[in-house]
C-alpha cells in the first residue's frame, strides 16, 4: 500500500496536517499526522507560514474538493471571500440558490480549511459555528489574524 503525502506544519491555531492526492491539495485538519512530504505540500507549508505572517493573502496552490457539486459549490463561494472581509450564510445561500443552513452545513463539510476559508462566513447575528479544532474559537483567531475581527473586539 502507497502512502498518502502528508506534510504536518506548526500553526499559530495548532498542528496542521495538509494531504495531496493526484497533484493537488485535497485535505487540510487539525492534528498530527506522518509527514511524507512532495514538493507541492512543501509548497502549501510554505504559503500557510506566509499567511500566519501576513506576508500571503491569497492562496496559490492547486485544490480539489473532492465532494457531491453542492460542496465544490459552496467551497468555490468561499473561496471568492476576499482576506479581511466576510460574508453571511445568508448572503452565501443567495448567491447559491440554496437555505442559509445548507450554505452551514456546506461550510462545516469543507475538506481544505484555512486554505478554503470558511472562517470568514458568519451568521447573521453572530460567528455561526466553526467545525475546525478549537471550534469557534480558532474562528475568531482566523478573523483576528485577517483584520476581519472589528465586529468582535
């Protein structure tokens, strides 16, 4: 059995472990895993560092969401969130012609956080849940760390 390339990185919000498949990244999550690192995940690792400090705001890294069209969807939506700003669920949801929790339960089935940036979608009153590590709190880090967190201090 091949291994899966992994490539674990030390992140602000906690070990980070980024997974490739077929030339792209299709998988980040919190935690540790065994690192059998290509070049294109020594790519990713050195675009999150330069996110964490401040130096990246767009990702330039080939993805694949690998997930029913409904997801690539509301991954694609969100991917179009510019550094710093947000969006509502709702303001998602339109744009998708889909309910405002599909557009949460889309974000919560995101395979690639932080690279995909779910954090910048919130509720309509209030953050809206995070299904990272840390939940809601690593949320708010994220949006801190962007300039996006003026609605929260």
């Amino acid at each position: 059995m091949t291994a899966v390339p992994r490539l674990c990185i030390d992140t602000p919000t906690g070990p980070f472990a980024l997974t490739e498949a077929e030339g792209a990244i299709c998988r980040a999550r919190w935690g540790r895993a065994e690192d059998d690192p290509t070049p294109l995940l020594k790519e990713a690792a050195r675009q999150l560092a330069a996110y964490f400090d401040k130096r990246l705001t767009v990702f330039d890294l080939p993805m694949r969401v690998d997930a029913s069209p409904f997801q690539q969807a509301v991954c694609s939506a969100i991917s179009a969130i510019p550094w710093g700003e947000t969006r509502t669920y709702g303001d998602l949801a339109r744009d998708l012609g889909v309910t405002a929790q599909a557009v949460g339960q889309g974000c919560g089935g995101n395979p690639i956080p932080i690279l995909i940036p779910c954090h910048r979608v919130l509720g309509a009153s209030g953050l809206g849940g995070f299904s990272g590590a840390g939940g809601v709190e690593t949320k708010v880090a994220l949006l801190r760390h962007e300039g996006a967190a003026g609605l929260l201090i």
